[in-house]
C-alpha cells in the first residue's frame, strides 16, 4: 500500500482493521487513490433544496443512477447521498465506488434560524447498502446543536464498532452566530476542532474567510499574529485545528459557480495542506461532459499536475 | 464494472448492496479481477492439522503476517483464516486484501468417525476485522451434519443482513459415507446442492473422482447417461448441481503435490466451467517464491493465458 | 499500599473493588503518587473555547499526543480528555497514564445564560479506551441542571457497574446566580455537596472567594460564625462539605497567570485540606519545560517539599 | 408478628411479597417496632438547601455516617437520604436500619416559581443499597408537576416489581397556589389522595392548617361541616383522603423550632390517626445527646406512654 | 514505557486501546516489570483438586487474602483465581495487583475421561471486580473441546469489546490422547496454536516433553529435523507455533517439587525464548518464606540475574 495512507492510517490506530479497511477504499479509490487526497460528490440537495432548485439545471441528475455514474466516471474518491438516493443505485453500482450514506439532513420546507437536521438514516442501513462510511451532519452555534452532537456520538461510537468510518459535516450556522461568522475562520476552525473532539475520522468544512467572529478569539489572533491573509494560510490554520494535521479536512466547493475561481479555491485548499473537496452542485448541476471535465481539472490541482 | 461480473452479481439479486458489494471486491481484486475467476489462499490448517504439519516445511508461515503478504503478493482474490490468524494481521494489512473469516474449525487433537467443527468466530467479528466474507465448513455425511447446517444458517442469515458474503466448504465426510465416497461424484455435486440451498453465495468442494457412491444415484447416473469421464466433465455436472451454475462452486487444490498434476487439475476446472481454487497447502508450504510462482501459473489457467 | 491511599478508599466502601481499583490508579500514578494528593491535567478547552483560544500560544498543543506527553512527563497523576483527544492519543500511550474520558462538553459557538452541554462519549466509550474514570460537568444555577443532574446519575450508575471511577466537575453557573456568586463560597460549597450527593468519588470546584451569594446562606454563615477569611479556610469548608472531608476534592487552577500567585493559591488548597489541583490553561498554555517546571513546583507544594 | 403490622399489611394486598416484606421492616424496627406508628429520620437539606444551612448548627452532620448513627441510636424505624449520602455510609451500617432512597431532589442555587426537581438515583441504586424503599417528592401545585407524576409512576412501578416500597413526600407548591394554600387542609388532603392515587404505600404530608385554598372546595367543607377546628380533626381528615386510612400518611415536623411546640403538634397527629412523623432539621441540628432525647419524647407521644 | 513492552504491545494491534492498556498492566507490574517476561500466582486448586488437597500443606492458603499477600509480596505481575477466591480480597487488596479472573473451572467429584469445565464468572464479573483480563481453560483432545471452544470465542469477543485480555490455559487432555500424549511436543505446541486461534493474548501450556504423540506429525518431525532434544528446543519450537513468538507463551510449573529442578526447568523456558512461568502448588504449598524465596530465584532467572 502507498505510503502516505498507512501513514494516514496510523493516526487511526485507536480503531477496529474494520474502520481502517473503509478509510482505506475511501482513500485508494478513483484518479486520487493512493495520494491520501480526496475529490468526493456529494448529492444531498434534493432532500435539503428541494429537486427542481437541485436537479432542473441538468435535469440528469433527478435521476439517482447519474450521480452514481457521474462519480464512477469523474474518478471521486466516493459517493454521499441520503438513503432514498443510495436505495436507489446501490445494487446497480455495488462494488464500483465507495458510498457514504447520509444519516441526518433538512429539508426546507420548514425554516427558522436554528437549523437541526432530521435522522434519515442507521448504521444498519449502512451496512446493508455496503457503505463504507456514514455521513453526518452537526451545525455549531445552533440552539440545536447538542441534540446533533449527542446523536453523532452514538452513531459514531456504532459505526466504529462495525467497522465503518465516520465523515462529520460541520457547518456553523444558528443563532449564536453572524451570516459572515459562518465561514469566519476562528469558526471555521472551531467547527473542524469540535468535529474532531466528537471523534470524526474525515471532517468537512467550508473554505474560511479572513473575518473573525468572536472578540475572544479576535484577541488570541491578533497577539498570536496567526496568518489569516491568503485562503492558503486560513486552510493550514484550519488542518493544525483538526488535531495537528492528524485527521482529514476537507472542504466544500462552497457557491463559486465559474471553474476558475474554483479551482483558485482548490489551489488554495491543497497548498495549505486541506486533504481535498467535496464538490456537489458545481458538479452534478453543469452538463455531464463538463462536469466530467470540471472535475479532471480539480483533481489535477490536488495530484500536482497543475500549479 | 467488468460485464462478467456484473453478470454473476445479477445471480445475487435477492441480496442486498453490502453483500453485492462484497462479493463484488472478492472478484475485482487481484491478477483475476474482472474475470469472475477465484484463485483464493486459505489458511486454516494451523487449527486443522496443528502448527508443524502445516508450517514446519517453510517455517515463515508460522508468521500470520506471511499469508496476508504471500496472498497481496501473488494476486489472490481474497485470503481465508480464522480468528486468530486474521486478529494478528488485519490492523497491519487493512485494506489490502479482502478477507474471509473462517467461523467454524475443527482441531485434529480429537478423532471420531464423525467430523463436529467449533464455532470460532463471530458475525460482528468479520465486521470490526474488516472481511468480506464470513467462511464456515459443513460435512455432510457426518452425523453431526444437521447442528451445522442449522449454525451456517443462523449465521448466514445474520451475514447477509449486514452486507457480508458467505462462503461454504462443503465436505462430505462422517460416518454416512466411505472414505471414497467422499470424493464420488455423486456426493460432490449434492454436497454444492446443500450448500447452495443453505444459502451460500460461494461453495467450495473437492475435485471430483468418477466413483459414484450411492446407490440409487448410480442408477440414475446411468439411465440420464450423465458423462463423469473427465474432470472437466464431472466438473460440469457440479456447478450445474449449484444452480445450473447460477452460485459460484471453486475447488480445492487437493493434496496432489506436484505442479504439473495440480495445472492439470486447475485445467480441468477451467473446461468444466468451474469458478476457480482455493489453495492452501501446495501454497504456503512451498518457498516464497516458488509459491509465487506457482500461483502465477494457476491464475494463468484461468485467465486463458495457458492452455 | 500507602496507608493514606487505604485510608481514602475506605471512604468509598459501597463501591466495587473495580471502581476501587481505578481510584487506586488515580492516587497511585505519577510524582504525587501514594500521598492522596492530586494534580490532573485537563484538556477540554480545544472544545470548549475553540482552538486558537487554547492552543495558539503553545501551537503543540494542537497536536493531541502533547497533552498525553506533557502529563506524563510532568507525572501528572491522570489526564483528563473529550472523546476524539482520547481517540488520537490512547493505543499509542496505552497503559503509560491513567485517562479520564470527559463525557460531556460545552461549545462556545451558541452563548446563552444557562449552560448546557452535550453528552459527548459513552461509559462503554470508557473502557474501550483503557480510561480510569468518567469525568462530567454539571452546572448547579442553570435552568437546565436537573437534565445534567439525570445524566449524570445515569452515566455514575453504569460507570460504577463496570468498575470506573466518577469525577464530576461542578461549576455553579447560569441565571440562577451572579457573575460573582459563581466562585461565592456558600455557593461553591453548595455546587460540592451537590456532585457528592449524586455519587461522585471526586469533585472538581473553583477555589472559592470570600463572597456569600445566598441571603439564607449569609444568615447562617454569620451566625455560626463560619471562618471563611482565608483561602485555606474557605478550602476547609468545601472539603467538609463534601461529606465532612470524606470525599476528594479538587480545585482548578483558575484564570491567574503568573506562577506566583498560583503557587500561592495552590498553598491555600493545601492548608485547606484540599486534594490536588486540576490545572489545564496554565500548564499545557506554556512552553513544555517552563510547564514542567511549573507543574513540578505545584507538585512540590502538595507533596510538602515547600512551603 | 404484631396483630397491628399484620392489619396494615393487609391493605396492600395487591404488592408482591417483597415489598410487604419491606414494609414490614419498616414497621418493624426500633423504638415503635410493631405499633403501626413510624419515626423516620429524613436528611436531603444538603442537596435541598446546602450544606451550611444544614449543617453548620450541628457541624457533625457534614459527615454522612453520623445521621446512620443517630437515626440508629434514636430508634427511628428508617433513615432516608439522597443517593451520595446513602452510599457514604450504607456498606458501614449494612443491615442495622432500614434505609430509603430518595430519587429526586432539588437544589437551591436556581430559583423559579414551579420547583422542579432532578432524578438523582434509581431503583437499582435502590436495591445496590439494600434500601427498603425509595422515596420520591411530588409537589402538586407546580406547572411542572405531571412530569413528577409520570416520573413516580414509573419508578414506582419498577420499584414494586423488584419488591420495594415506595414512599411519596406529597407538597403542594408552585404557581398554582398561594403561599398560605401549600398547608391548606383541603390542599393536604388533596395532595395526599394524589400521592395514593399515584401508588404511594406510603405518603408524607405536612400538618394542614385551618386555612382553605379553593373556592369550590370551601362550599363543601362548609356545606358538609366537615370539622377542621384542630389539627386533630384536620389530620383526621386527610387521613381519611388517603383512602379512609387505608395508606399510611405521615407528617412532616414543619419549622417550629421549641420542642414544646413540636409536641403538642405530634399529639394533635396522633389524635387524629396520623402515623407518624418525619423530621429531620428538628433532629441533625441539635447536639447529638439533644435529639436522642428529642427523639425520644416524640416517640413515646406515639407509642402511647405520655399523653 | 519500555521498548519491549511497547514491541510486545504491538502484536496486538487489532485491539482497542482498553485491552492494550491491561496488557501493559500485566507487563508494568511487580518484579519482572518492563522486561516482558512473566511470573503470575494462580490458585484455582481449591475448586480443581478440593480444599485439603491444596491447602493442607500450608494451611494459610485456606484464606483468599493468603494468595492476594503471596502474590503481592513476591512481586509477581498477576495473581489468577476463580470467582469465589477473587471476591474474597479484591476490595481489600483494590489496585495493589493485576487480578485475571478464571472464568471456567472443573472440579474433580465428577470424574470422566473427556474433562469439560464449568462456566464460572463472567466479563462484567471482571469489570466489577478491577480484573485486566479473563482466564480460560481449554481441554484439546477433549471429547467436548468444541463446547469450551465456542464458549471462549464468545467470551473473548465481549472481553475484548470491554478492554479486557484473555489468557487461555491450554491442556491437552481427554479421550483423544494418551496421558504421556498430553506433554507431547507435537501436542503442546498444537494446543498453544489453538488457543491463538481463538483469539487469546496469553497462552499458557505446560513445559513439552520430547514425547511425539500423532503419527501425522511424528513424520514431519522427522523429515523437517525440528530440533526437540533439549526443553530449550521444545520450548522454542512451541513459541514459534504461537504464531511466529506474536503470542505471549508462557508454561506452567509443572509437578516437579524439588526447587532445584524447577530453576532448571525455568533456565530451559527462558533459553527458549518462554514468556514466563504461571506457578501455583510450587508457590502456595510451601511455607510463605520459602515461597518468596523461590519466586525471588524463579524471577532472577527470567531476568537474567543468574544463568
């Protein structure tokens, strides 16, 4: 095996050969496997956007076989999508690409400003949908969000005595913060920290920006003089908040919709040390062919074939 | 996805994902993947026949270290072992090969005309050691037939509920049949029959010989004028007995110990449409090497790159 | 056995001799090791108040592995953790420190009058992890004690069942009080004999102040004239208000900085009666050799080689 | 056994004979062993109202063995405590007094107009203990109080099944009453056909004065002359709400302080049918030698020996 | 910690942190802590042999906490003994010594050729009473071997859930051997691969003899030339059959009562390369002095004190 996922995986030795077998398909699979970097397509938005703000872009993707396909022939390190869309490829595509099945997610159909996810999904089904990984979404700085954090720490401590891997979603959003605060990077950080402490073996963040949220850490910042100035260096204070670098973020592909700024994003992400992307609607909302093309080009910013 | 896989995964349909996906990584991994053909090491003969008996004569497979390096090594589908066998690897490989974990043995400390496994493993132990597949021996013909029959059920249906595959060597042996029965056609294909109807997804028998040991199967072996010439032939009439070829049925390499009489063997399995080996002893038994070796030429059988 | 470590098991005689034998491994292990002294080094503000906040002075910190070191290099005589600090650190220091999993924890990023932490591990998370003890935090003064008070009492329950240890922080915070009655000693001494009468066998508490937050308290203290004038009275009072000095208490290092005036304060525990110190900021907060020395200098003090 | 114990027993036909057995030890020991009548020595002031209100008159009481000790060399028939109280000393005093748990309890450094109590142990602690019964506190009257009724049913219920008994601290407070309604005779008597009607074996009221609290009440009292001139009359009478003194209903000591006072309002319970009483501040807050001898003028009031 | 230690923790990599952490107890503790090697009491002789049988020799060994002291004073790393022998000290003797509670005992009222064990104590026994690990006895050669087989493999998945080690005895006995059969070399390095195989940590069989019991294996003795001359030999041959000397090995005392012949018998155990020697009767029959004094030069050899 290469030698930076057994390294990888070394960080991991408080886990079963179980979860480590699934860290490992996860991280040898598709144009990345072997690098220890990950291009993962997430597929969630239907349940949380509704299908036509999802899907009527490219109408393909209302069908849950395309994103299977979509993921398969981009070469993703894996697939995540909520039970009804892994139901419904699973047999068809068993053995081709690693899934990650959803376990909690919201619709919009109801608002309010403290989000709080509803569990759509067991460790069980999983298992039967031959999962390598479960998906969860917490949201710091919700009311809700120790209601989340309880249920992922008893999904978690499941999965892990089954041997599966645990991916955390964690997405600051509520009350308790600002709408620029979301992606600030002291909050950013603290949501991949949080994360990590629940025990997530992949955490996903979103790219942080250079404002910070809270006056406390402001002062801690400022004296400390941590840089914040390039996306490079907020992602490397990021990956040092996720336990030293020992456990691995990755990074949605946020709302950036031309590829250019995206793959400015990218490049940013990988030379501040970020373990990859995990890219849903820039993804599977562009015609398949320029998907397909749009994500041979990130992929090729995270194995060094392009500046 | 290879055709040919996915043609036999379609044999599986009442399965769920998981154990598709199983059965998918034993037959996309290594030198036959994609070709629906199995060359598998098992290594139980440590528990089977005690430690010198199997390992004296090349003594690194003392080492449990050396079959899952010996199996990643030649390319094998897939490595078979008990508990403790794969306890002491399964950290160190993790998502190197895919694994078996054989769940009943039988020690040969004690004798008796009717041969009486242990159960030696567990469901949730393949699972948190991250095989593929759980493995568990019958013997018909054994008076204890009917407890073993009733535990590969009971585990099976727990296998198959958490997305594993579920291998069966089928052995007639016991005090139900003479010694050279246990190898009669006849007997050989019933044996894939119960195996099969017990709900196996993969079933291993001996090769088998021209003798025909029952009595009122004689009788209809010559009435149907069933051909049991050739091995290839009685091969033939075996996988049909498993569902008109509809389970995959692999053989045992046997005892025969020089190379030229195992190919020939391999050769006649191939023709006769069986699935492919299981090959312990003619194996690790041998030199690194030589091992190597040999098992290249074995999987050159059948991938149709020797005659 | 240290006749004094006999002495304090003997204050917990209801309990099992597993849950004996880990408070045994508490008072045994480290440079205090035998005297019924404590100093515990806590790391729970990575989730508490983010990263930077608790890292950025000393960037070691980040990395999971440092505390495990720092409190075993210090001979510390346990360290205390949330469940992913544990996670990234317990197979490679296994059997090296006596570990206290953190079972509940507070985020920063949704403020709040009242408290309330999420439950954030498990008992069976405890054993699998080799740990001594459960550590929870209850917040006497919030609105929503009680759902921390069931909690814990269930967690102290099935902790004591399987033979760990029960450490409870207790914290009086949140609407029912004032900023300044949160380290008043009626208060203080109250959040005590709360964490005792819900079964802890240790107790973690501020050093209180001399300020009286009740009214009835105030009454009471007056005219039993309670001496309440220095910080080694104030000690003495706690501890006999946990059950009359038979159960340990411990005080955290507080917000001072400089090594004086915690030394001092550490003095005042000791003269009090107090068992130990629990000090995370202010050891893991400096370079490793000035925290050395300084938790060497604490140690000092509780083991009577200074004044 | 004692013709009287006999005649209570019998009204509880329906409970298993393990809870009549510890019912029976109840009333079996001490000084009123076998008259039917009951002195039970209460103490959760610690966790009530802390640990200095409760203590620092009588500072031997910080020590939890001393109110074993003192409710042993009283002669009351049952010692009754919080969880951490119990468990300080229950291995000491194994099998010397009949022990009740108390499984709920509220603390005072959070306020609030409904009180609210937490669950602070179980009935398994109960049995771990060797407690006779657990004991439960309800407070009719709160906005909160279907949750304590839900909580007692439920405890109450397990708690017969492993044949204990359960004794029910009835108090009217909370913003559906006034101040003086807590102690009105209609509200006792209604708070005791509660605590009966919840399944209490035994319920502990306080003495009712003459005041009436409901408006609809009042009619009836005054249409039907029921006498509530004295405490005699007004203990008769919730004596009867408690299914025509078919429950054993005892009586708290209130707050009076002079042990004249005290005793006069023990006569008036006697007189009127009442079965006891429950005092604890009157007790542990005097010197040791005072309450014995407290103690036992109290208990000659029931059991017949001074008017 | 020692580098051996941490060599020998590292075979053991599939295990969680919990049974890490009790095996380096086991190896931290007493006089031959750090190095690796072994020297543990067990006193199960009251229940396998009778009362006076064991302990008429030195009545002191009447009392549990006789062998708790012996155990403690002579430095050994663990004392092992039955359900019964355990409760008897573990709460006095809490933390002073690693305890291996015998989950299975046969005693000899009942005789029989096939010996077959009754189940004892269980996991949560272990929990509760501060044990690191389970000890369990298997009978290859036993008509009912499988029975004990199946009942360690279950006994050793939950154990290893809960953080404990598992030490199996290894005594080939029962109708499928001869008496001198059951120290054969062939026979006990084969009951020590068994015991691995089902998933133990530490095996414990008794010293071989140079007697080859099976025909089978008589000719592989002889065709390989495995040396078996001398104990060293045998010994050697018998660790490299638990999976590579990947196992702890360690031999019991034998019958042999002169101290002299035992030290040589150590001498051959350790030249081997023996984890250790598991000494009951040789210890505890002998009057405490003399006991000290022998485990004091049993010790010396493994530590390399003396030739």
């Amino acid at each position: 095996m290469n030698e930076r996922v057994r390294e990888i995986l070394d960080w991991y030795r408080t886990d079963n050969p179980g979860t480590l077998t699934n860290l490992a398909r996860l991280m040898n699979h598709g144009r990345l496997g072997g690098t220890g970097r990950f291009v993962i397509l997430p597929v969630d938005q239907g349940f949380e956007h509704g299908p036509a703000r999802s899907f009527a872009a490219n109408p393909s993707g209302y069908d849950p076989r395309y994103h299977f396909d979509l993921a398969l022939a981009a070469g993703c390190n894996a697939y995540a999508a909520p039970l009804g869309f892994l139901e419904a490829g699973a047999a068809e595509f068993a053995g081709e690409i690693p899934l990650i099945l959803k376990l909690n997610n919201s619709d919009s159909l109801y608002g309010g400003a403290d989000p709080s996810p509803a569990i759509t999904g067991s460790v069980d089904d999983a298992l039967r949908l031959g999962a390598s990984a479960i998906g969860f979404t917490i949201y710091p700085g919700s009311a809700l969000r120790n209601e989340m954090y309880g249920q992922i720490r008893e999904l978690s401590e499941e999965a892990k005595r089954k041997g599966l891997a645990v991916v955390v979603w964690s997405y600051p959003r509520g009350s308790g913060l600002s709408k620029e605060g979301e992606t600030a990077v002291d909050v950013v950080a603290y949501a991949a920290q949080i994360a990590c402490q629940l025990g997530a073996h992949i955490v996903k963040v979103k790219p942080p920006s250079a404002h910070i949220e809270q006056a406390a850490a402001k002062k801690v910042y400022e004296k400390e003089r941590i840089p914040i100035a390039t996306l490079a260096e907020r992602v490397r204070h990021v990956v040092q908040a996720a336990f030293a670098g020992r456990r691995i973020v990755i990074f949605s592909g946020g709302e950036s919709k031309d590829t250019a700024s995206i793959l400015d994003e990218v490049r940013g992400i990988r030379d501040g040390g970020g373990f990859g992307s995990i890219i849903g609607r820039n993804s599977f909302q562009r015609p398949r062919s320029e998907a397909l093309d749009f994500l041979r080009q990130v992929m090729d910013v995270y194995a060094g074939k392009t500046k």
